[in-house]
C-alpha cells in the first residue's frame, strides 16, 4: 500500500528511497513516485515560527538574504527493474547506482526542527559512492539542497569541502528559487 509521508522536504526523498529499495529488493519491478507539495498554513506557521520564511528574495548559499520561499507543484519519477526494463524492450534513462539516507536530530515522524550537522551528510554521500562503487573523484557536479537557510546551507558546505577540498567541485541548487516545499 502506499505510504503517506508528511515532513516538509524529507517526504519526497523518503518516498524515492523506499521505491528504490523496493525495486531493488525485487518485491516489485517498478515503483511510481508521485508528490504534490501545496503550502498549507502548518507550513507556514512552522517555517514562520523558525524566522525561516524569505521576506523580499531567497537565494541558495546567500551571502546576505537568509529565508526560503514556499511553493507547490508536482513531480513524478518512476522506477524500474533492470530486469523489467530488459523483459519490454525499455531504454532507461538514468540509473540509481548508489542511493542513502540519513536523518540527523528532529523526529522521523516529521514537524519537528532539526539542527544539520555537516558529519551527518558527508556520511550520507559517502555512503552513496561507496554504493556506486565509486569516489568523488569521479563526480564532476553535485546537486545541493540549498535551502537559502544559513545554518544548513552551511553544514551542506562543511560537507562538500570536508569531501572535495574547498574548490573541489561545482554544485547547483534550484530550491530556494523555486519553493521549499
């Protein structure tokens, strides 16, 4: 049965990993992601109530705004057994060669603050490459959360820079811009 997960940025990624460990394990051969974030005012309330929300602007990794912007939309992913995809002839676009998660503070039922911790993430990556069978010498962009909240952005940089060194690898990020939900 699905799952109904409720924390403000976690849900999606949660949803994606339990698909993916789902595929993996071969109880399915594929899974459907689907999330329709809206801002409720619990969303606003909370993010309000940490002083997080952005009053003009929000920006990834500011240097002088601090706040992220709330906003809503859908996305759908859909995960596929190699098996399966091999059985109907598919081409695949991407594949998961490492995927872990790691919820540092906070409550894993959700609604509660959490202080990041830049240890907790470079493990979490660390992780993911030992996985793939990898190492961050052979990842040339990472995708960051950057949120445009500075005490987690900032672990997000303690992170990468404790990994790749302090000029070791491009990172984007779209959250702040386009809504923390």
């Amino acid at each position: 049965p699905p799952l109904a997960l409720a924390t403000a940025s976690c849900s999606s990624l949660s949803a994606l990993y339990l698909a993916a460990k789902a595929v993996e394990s071969g109880r399915v051969d594929i899974a459907v992601v689907v999330s329709w974030p809206q801002v409720t005012l619990y969303n606003i309330l909370s993010m309000g109530g940490l002083n997080a929300l952005a009053l003009p602007a929000a920006q990834p990794f500011p240097a002088t705004t601090e706040g992220v912007m709330l906003g809503g939309g859908v996305a759908a992913t859909i995960l596929e057994s190699q098996e399966h995809l091999a059985r109907r002839k598919g081409a695949g676009r991407m594949r998961i060669e490492g995927f872990a998660m790691c919820q540092s503070g906070g409550s894993s039922r959700g609604g509660q603050s959490f202080s990041p911790d830049f240890r907790s993430i470079s493990r979490t990556i660390s992780e993911s490459l030992e996985q793939a069978h990898t190492d961050v010498a052979q990842i040339g962009c990472v995708f960051m959360h950057g949120n445009g909240i500075r005490g987690s952005d900032q672990a997000e940089l303690m992170a990468v820079r404790k990994l790749w060194g302090e000029n070791g690898i491009p990172a984007v990020s779209y959250k702040a811009q386009l809504g923390y939900q």
